[in-house]
C-alpha cells in the first residue's frame, strides 16, 4: 500500500482510480480493460503531478524528503557500486548501524563509500536510529576516510539525517568532537570528496560528512541548521509557524545552489525520487561519473586546496574559484575603531623595539 503525503490527496483519488481500472476482474465483475479511459486517466495524473511538484513550498519539500519510500542510501549502495566490502567498529566504543561504510568499485574503480541509513521499516529504523549518527559512527567514518586517503582511494558519502544522535550516551562518548574532528579529517583529505544529500541534510549530523569538494543535493531533499519544527519552537514559540521557518531558512536545494552552498542540484522524476528510483539512480550515477572525472584532473594539493577555497568562499560576493591563494581573496572592511587600534598596535611594537634596542645599547656601554 502507498503512502500518500497530506498534500497528495487528488493524486491518491486518480491513482485509485487507475488500479480499478487496471485490475476490472475484482472490481464488481467487470471483465473488461477499458484501455481508453486508463490512457486519460494516466495523462490527467501526470499533469497533477506536475502541477503540484512543480510549485511545492519548502516545506511540502520537507515531507518529501522525509518520505517513507524515498530510496535511502542502502539502496544507491547496492544498485550504484559492485564488490561493496562493509567495515565495522571504531576501535573506540563499538558499532553504529546507522552508517554503512565500506570499499567497493564504481566504474570499475575503487571508492570508499559512506551512507547515513534510516532504514526502511519500523524495525529497521529502530535498530538503525533513524540515521541520527553517534560518535561510534563518526569515529569509523574518520578511520575509513584516512585509510582511502592513504592508499589514494576517492570519497563517497549519502547524506540522509534529521541530525546527530542526541542521546545522554553520545554525549558521554563526545559527540561534538566526533562532528568536529570528522569535519577537520575531510576539509584535510588530499583524494576527491563527493557528498550526495538524498533526503534530509540535518544540522551537524550532515555537515560532518558533507565537507566535501563537491556537495550536491537531489531536488526535493533539504539541509539545513535544524529541522521547520525545532526552529518554529525556539524562534516563534509556536509549532504552527512551521512553514515560515521552512521559508526563512532558505533549506530547499535550490535556494542553496543560489546562495552557493550546495554545488549541483540532481534533477528527480516528477513525484519525487520515490515515484521512479531507476531515474534518480541513473542521474546520480551521472552526477558522481562526471564530478569523479573533473577532480581526477587535480593533483592532491589542488584537491585540498579548491575544498578549503570552497568553504571559505560561502557567503561572500566572489563566488567560487579553483584558485589555491585565499588569502589574496579575502578581504576585511575596517571601521574607523579597528583602524584606530592598529595604528596604536603597531605604534606599541615600534615603541617597544626601541625600548628593546636602547636597554641593550645600554647593557653594553655599562659592561664596556
């Protein structure tokens, strides 16, 4: 049975529809397939579909990305790599099965590849903790990561989480330093880096596995500092402003291409990547293909370079640059204060050195 999302409504009445249609035998002893009315149906489905994905708000997009059937990153493992080889343990606290992580080829080429998984059923993402990372998890990404940097082996993580594992145990185990030192190894590695948002792209949960040199995002999955619902209830004190959040937080794939947060936003069939997952599939082995090939061109120092340059560039005017010289791009507008205080800073240093110079001048006239 299909899950059908509140906004979904006339979508569900035509694919209903459909099925009876489709199937007359059980439907009040029909015997017969009306195969015009099918093809009518068929086209008034797609054009809702249409009209309805192609003007969503932010947060329709949220409830989209969250959905239950949207391939989850257990699913691009096993249908966009072969000889996928699992690694476990952290060699800290132990295993975290909300990541899955391990060695395997893409186009005949050997990657290391990591995914938040939520699971796909109650079970499984109980057991999985709906893909919110603890520092086991992150502990083993770091390991892995260093390992394939070593040996000159590209990156690959899936991104699909509402946000690190919040638990008193995690903090016990150091959560914040995990995020951290996760985010330090993958600014820091000299082999390519591609991270995939395919559903939600939580806080620092995402953000530790997505300082990558090229972040890209499916259309309908979202990345943000916190989810529409905590942020409607910290700044509004009010649950139901949870659209205005989902505006103000600029969260959708598009609104962060435009900011140049996000490096390429992965078109999904109409209806969401759920709808048709051999599509989705097929555009983001396109998406990684191309990417793979444009950073094997660099060499190691560029690699780390252009990702560092990447990061430091968002949120100013420049937009992005392959150049390695950063410094030389940033610039600082000083006001009349800070202007004031360095001139007192630097006249401070020209006083001391003086200061310096005249006590051992006389230092050596009182020996001499």
């Amino acid at each position: 049975m299909k899950n059908y999302l509140n906004f979904e409504t006339e979508i569900k009445d035509l694919e209903n529809q459909l099925n009876n249609l489709k199937d007359p035998y059980n439907n009040q002893g029909i015997s017969e397939v009306k195969t015009e009315e099918i093809q009518v149906l068929e086209d008034e489905l797609s054009k809702k579909l249409e009209k309805i994905y192609s003007n969503l708000n932010p947060f329709q997009r949220t409830q989209v990305a969250r959905h239950e059937e949207r391939p989850k990153a257990k699913y691009f493992i096993e249908n966009l790599f072969t000889d996928f080889i699992s690694l476990s343990g952290d060699k800290f606290y132990g295993e975290d099965k909300s990541i899955i992580a391990g060695f395997a080829k893409f186009e005949n080429k050997s990657v290391l590849v990591i995914g938040q998984e939520k699971g796909e059923n109650l079970e499984e993402r109980l057991n999985r903790n709906f893909g919110m990372v603890s520092p086991k998890g992150y502990y083993r990404s770091i390991k892995l990561m260093q390992l394939a940097d070593k040996f000159n082996i590209p990156i690959i993580t899936f991104i699909d989480t509402p946000g690190a594992s919040p638990t008193v145990s995690s903090e016990e185990e150091g959560q914040s330093e995990a995020i951290a030192k996760c985010i330090e190894t993958s600014i820091n590695l000299k082999v390519p880096n591609l991270a995939i948002i395919c559903g939600e792209g939580g806080s620092g949960g995402a953000i530790a596995l997505a300082t990558s040199n090229k972040v890209m995002m499916l259309e309908n999955s979202v990345y943000s500092v916190i989810s529409p619902e905590g942020c409607a209830s910290i700044l509004w004190k009010d649950p139901k402003k949870t659209l205005e959040a989902a505006y103000a937080m600029k969260m959708t794939a598009n609104d962060l291409y435009d900011r140049r947060i996000i490096d390429e936003v992965i078109k999904e069939p109409i209806g969401g990547a759920h709808r048709n997952r051999e599509y989705t599939l097929e555009k983001i082995r396109i998406a990684l293909k191309e990417n793979l090939k444009n950073l094997e061109k660099l060499t190691p120092v560029e690699i780390m370079g252009q990702r560092k340059d990447k990061f430091l560039q968002i949120g100013r005017n420049t937009g992005f640059t392959s150049k390695l010289d950063t410094k030389s791009k940033l610039s600082f507008k000083k006001n009349n204060f800070s202007s004031a205080i360095e001139k007192v800073y630097n006249n401070k240093k020209t006083i001391l050195s003086i200061l310096v110079i005249s006590a051992l001048i006389a230092g050596l006239i009182y020996l001499l």
